[in-house]
C-alpha cells in the first residue's frame, strides 16, 4: 500500500534539497547532541519517504529518520544494490550536491534509485532524498 492508497505523492528532489538545507542550518545552529536526536525522531524532519540522514568523515550513520537501527554502523564499504560504494561518495561531498544511488524506500522496504542532496557541516554530512519509484 505505497502511500496509503496513493493519498499523498512522494517526495520530490526539490523537497529533499528543502529539507537537507533546513536541517544542516539546524545542525549549525544547535549542534550534533540536540540535532541527531531531532533528526531521529522528529515529525519535523520526515515527510511521507523524505528523511533526513547524517553520516560522519568515516561512514558512520550518526542520524536517521527512517533507519534507525543502521544508526552507529559504519556503512563506507556497503553496496548498493548495483555495488556502488556510495557512502563514500556522500561523506567526500566538499560543500554541498547531490548524490545518486539505489536505497531501499522507507514505504514499502523495496529498492529504488534515490537522488539526495547532501551538505557538508564540518565534520558531517547532512542528507535528504527522494525516490524514483519508477525505477523499481
């Protein structure tokens, strides 16, 4: 039931660079101790499929609004679907871009190409992005 009956459209990419801004000034303004948990559990930070998500320099998931149990893992050398080594293309992220890769969907668990946009916050890369769900 992906979207609750098709009741509400999923995220665009215009919606996840939105919100990955909004959250990497929250980060700068609060810090990683109140953001992280924010970001975890807040409605403010999720969006039908859109989430925002934090790694540090090393590929450690610090934040996750829709994977909370990843949170703490190290997922550098974690493949996508089609082995693209992602991570750490998003932790190399100088300033701020996009980055694309294969992710599961939060509303239905499946795989789908994803475009999210990630910010550079000093030691962190903040992210949010959307689903292609016609490419499962």
């Amino acid at each position: 039931m992906l979207f609750g009956c098709h009741h509400q459209p999923p995220g665009t990419k215009e919606e996840a660079k939105a919100m990955a801004l909004r959250a990497a000034d929250y980060l700068k303004k609060v810090g990683p101790d109140k953001a992280f948990p924010a970001f975890n559990t807040s409605s403010h930070w999720r969006d039908r499929d859109l989430y925002v998500f934090v790694f540090d320099r090393t590929g450690v998931l610090k934040a996750s609004g829709a994977f909370q149990q990843l949170i703490g893992q190290k997922q550098l050398d974690v493949p996508d679907k089609v082995f693209k080594l992602y991570v750490r293309e998003i932790v190399g992220i100088k300033d701020q871009g996009w980055v694309e890769y294969w992710y599961w969907s939060p509303i239905d668990h499946l795989g789908y190409k994803k475009s999210s946009y990630c910010v550079r916050v000093g030691d962190y890369v903040v992210g949010a992005g959307a689903y292609d769900y016609a490419s499962g």
